[in-house]
C-alpha cells in the first residue's frame, strides 16, 4: 500500500494503522485487529510508538513499533538497536517493526540484518512473522528523498564529493574540505551532515573519511543531470591533422584550461573500450569562437564530427587529468558520469571505465 502523503502533511505515526491494514488485506485470514499508539510494553518498560496486534491464520501477535521522521541508515540502525533493547527489557513476545517516510536499499538491509520488519510510506514493506513472508521492494524515490540528494549533489555540494572521491582513503576536517572545494563552512557542514546520517562517511579522530565510496558514486549517478549546451561541428580535419589541432586548443594560452576532452574521446585515451568517429570537448562558452577557427569547423544540425559541450560549472574544468602528454581529458569521476547518460554503448563504456579505474574511486 503507498500513501502519497507523507511526514511533512501529517504525523506519520498515525499512517501505521492504514499502512498495516492495507498489507494485511491482501492475504486471507490475515487481519489487523487493534492499534495503540504512545504505550508501554509494561509499567516500568519503555514506552513504543504504536504496539499493533495482528492475526495471522488464527494465530495473534504483537507487532512493537518504532517510528522515525526520516529513515536514514544512522537512524534506522539506531531505531532498530531501540526495539531489541526495548522489547527485551519489557519481556515482551513482541515482533519489531521499523517505520519511516522512506527507506532506501540501504536502510532496508540494515533492518533485515537485524532482524526488524519494515514499513514506509512509498510502499516498500518487510514482514518475516509466523506463516506469513512480506517483502515488498516499490523502487519508488518519493520527491522530498529526491531533492535531498540534488541538494547533496549541487553544483556547489558536489565539489566537496568530488573532493572526497579523489582521496576516498584520506581523513578530512570540515575547513580542508571547504577550503579544497572552495565552498563556505556551512555548506560543507551540510554536506558532511548529510554523507554521515546515510553511513556513506564515518568520524574518525583525525576527521570525516568515506566509509562506502562506491554508494556515494552510484547515488551521485543517479541524481546526475549536467546544465549542458551540446554544439554540433563539422571539420574536414581528421585523424592526427585533427588530434594536432586540439592539442594547440589544449596548449593555447587563451583556451589553456577551458577546453578538454569529455565523454567517450575522454573515455579512450583513459580506458580505451570503443571507437567513436565523433570527437567530444568540454569547454566555456567562452572559447566556442576560438574552437571552431582552429579546428575549421562550422555548426551543423546534424552529421557532425565534433561535439562541444559548453559548461559554466567551473568544478568540472578543474578536475582534469593528463594520461599522455599534451592531453587534458575530464577527470575518471566526470568522464563516468557523462557516460553513463550517453544512451547503451555509454553505459556499457562507463561500466568498463569504472571496473577499470574507479574501483577504489579516483
């Protein structure tokens, strides 16, 4: 059962009783025959969210709630640390139950881990009781989950992740971060915030370090969506007459760090996996002019032999790398993600890219 509301309209405690009925209702001789919300298991025992008594072919249980206004992975493994501990001081018989707005892949294996059953409110739901095996996965990503990680993954966040991924082993304090990533404090203590309450990065005593980098790559990947102009050229030039004149484009002072190679042109000179005919650049509006002289190119809507992918996220243009002398190329981080939104045979490249080089993430 999904409900479109969720925690920011109304007290998600009280979507408990809807949410267990609406799965009980699916299954014969599996009812919910009582709620109650905010009681003890016993006089001196802890106090639950909700304790809900259900019938499962004849046979009643108590199902012990706990309740979380959001289900990040800190949360929910200190929510279901709550239930053991609570429903064992209250010498209940009592089967734990976790609840939140949403729950991601990785929370949900936390409380199967430990052996807590699972609600949220986008449908996703886990029941190991006597007789009866829920396990309910939507693949739905409610909008409020989703703007937190564009938010995790702005312009400006995703600079002190960029950060990280290149060093995924090294320790960071909040002031090296912003001051690596160029961005205030605050946004960095966000950023940090957000990364530990996901369990994507662990404190340590010299500072915050990336506990689960591959997570973080593939959460970025898929909030992923670059503020592109793609620019479509066509020059005679090819082969080594074209590779040359990029290379002047890499080497000019006035386009020296604003133009470079992107996408599957980046991708084969650091992990070669296909050819392409077209060439791919990253560059600033700025320099477009000066491009298409050097190359005698000119635009065209279609067939063209050069792609020029103008960007103002200053991020991207510094990242860079030079796997062969004279050659600038996107960064594997960068190149990956690009990749990964270039239709099937980028997928395919981008996974070769990362199985090569981004193990370890660079």
């Amino acid at each position: 059962m999904i409900l479109e509301a969720s925690l920011y309209d109304y007290n998600i405690t009280r979507s408990v009783g809807p949410l267990l009925s609406g799965l009980c209702s699916n299954f014969d001789d599996v009812a919910l025959e009582s709620i109650k919300f905010e009681v003890a298991g016993n006089v001196r025992g802890p106090r639950f969210d909700a304790i809900a008594r259900i019938n499962v072919l004849g046979r009643p249980m108590e199902l012990a709630v706990e309740v979380k206004s959001n289900g990040q992975p800190r949360t929910v493994r200190d929510g279901v640390l709550f239930l053991r501990n609570a429903i064992s001081a209250s010498n209940m018989n009592a089967i734990p139950l976790f609840v939140a707005p949403f729950l991601s892949e990785q929370s949900r294996e936390i409380c199967k881990f430990n052996g807590t059953n699972y609600m949220d409110l986008a449908g996703n739901s886990y029941l190991k009781l006597p007789n009866l095996l829920v396990d309910i996965a939507t693949g739905i990503t409610p909008r409020p989950e989703r703007r937190a990680l564009k938010s995790l993954f702005g312009t400006k966040a995703s600079r002190m992740i960029r950060a990280m991924l290149k060093e995924p082993t090294r320790p960071w304090r909040v002031k090296e971060l912003a001051s690596a990533a160029h961005i205030s404090l605050g946004l960095a203590s966000n950023v940090r915030r957000g990364l530990l309450s996901r369990e994507w990065a662990q404190e340590t005593h010299e500072g915050i370090v990336l506990a689960a980098p591959d997570l973080v790559l593939d959460a970025w990947n898929e909030s992923y969506s670059p503020n592109l102009e793609e620019i479509s050229l066509y020059t005679t030039l090819h082969g080594k007459s074209l590779e040359s004149s990029i290379r002047r484009l890499f080497s000019d002072q006035s386009t020296c760090g604003k133009v470079m190679y992107g996408s599957f042109t980046a991708a084969r000179w650091i992990a070669p996996y296909g050819r392409t005919s077209t060439e791919f650049l990253y560059a600033t509006p700025s320099v477009l002019d000066f491009i298409q002289e050097t190359l005698n190119a000119v635009r065209v809507g279609e067939g063209g032999n050069v792609v020029v992918q103008l960007t103002g996220d200053s991020s991207v243009l510094e990242d860079v790398i030079e796997p062969v002398e004279g050659i600038i190329c996107t960064s594997p981080l960068q190149t990956y993600l690009d990749l990964c939104r270039a239709g099937e045979r980028g997928k395919e490249a981008a996974e070769f890219l990362r199985q090569r080089v981004l193990n370890g993430v660079q």
